[in-house]
C-alpha cells in the first residue's frame, strides 16, 4: 500500500464556492422619545401666522418647547421649535415693516 496521507476534510460552510455565512444583522433604532406638541404648535403657527397673532404664539411656544427639550433628553423636536422661533420673527417683521409702510403711506396723503 501507499504511504499517502488522508485527504483534507472538506471546507465547512456548505459546498465548495458557496459564500461564507454572513455575520448577524444589527439594527440601531433613534432614541426613544416623543416629539413635543409645544414645537409641533410653535412652527404650525409659525407658518400660518393667523393675523400675527400666530406668529407671537409661535415665539412663545418655541422657546417653551426649546426649554423643556434641554430638561427631557427624551423630549423631540427641537429642530420644528427653532424653525417656529424663526417663522414668528419673521411675521412679528413683516407686521413691523407692514405698519411703518401704513403709517408712511397715510402721512403723505
């Protein structure tokens, strides 16, 4: 008889030239929370304005919004609270300017 040595076992994984078993899947989620309905409020009236008037509530109810997302880390949307801090300000501008042009306007006639 031969002297030959055994042949090697096979590769373990499934036949030849079949891929590797690929490695668990990790999923990341965001972080827990709810979003806040002070922010939500804040740019919905940042953007509708509702005769000015939406554009003041939208300031106040931003920096709430932005105040208690700094005391909850859970607490979301302080992203929709600046957008509603910045709309506000830009209508409170636009009623500034709007009443300095009225006022121009009525004094030259």
């Amino acid at each position: 008889m031969s002297s030959m040595p055994p042949p090697p076992p096979p590769p373990s994984g499934g036949p030849p030239g079949a891929y590797p078993p690929q490695p668990p899947v990790m999923y990341y989620s965001n972080q827990p929370g709810h979003y806040s309905g002070l922010a939500i409020a804040s740019m919905v009236l940042g953007i509708v304005w509702i005769y000015w008037i939406g554009s003041l509530l939208a300031i106040i109810f931003g920096h709430i919004a932005i105040s208690q997302s700094r005391k909850d880390e859970t607490l979301r949307g302080k992203g929709m609270a600046i957008a509603g801090i910045v709309l506000g300000y830009v209508g409170i501008g636009t009623l500034v300017l709007a009443i300095i042009v009225a006022a121009t306007a009525s004094s030259s006639v």
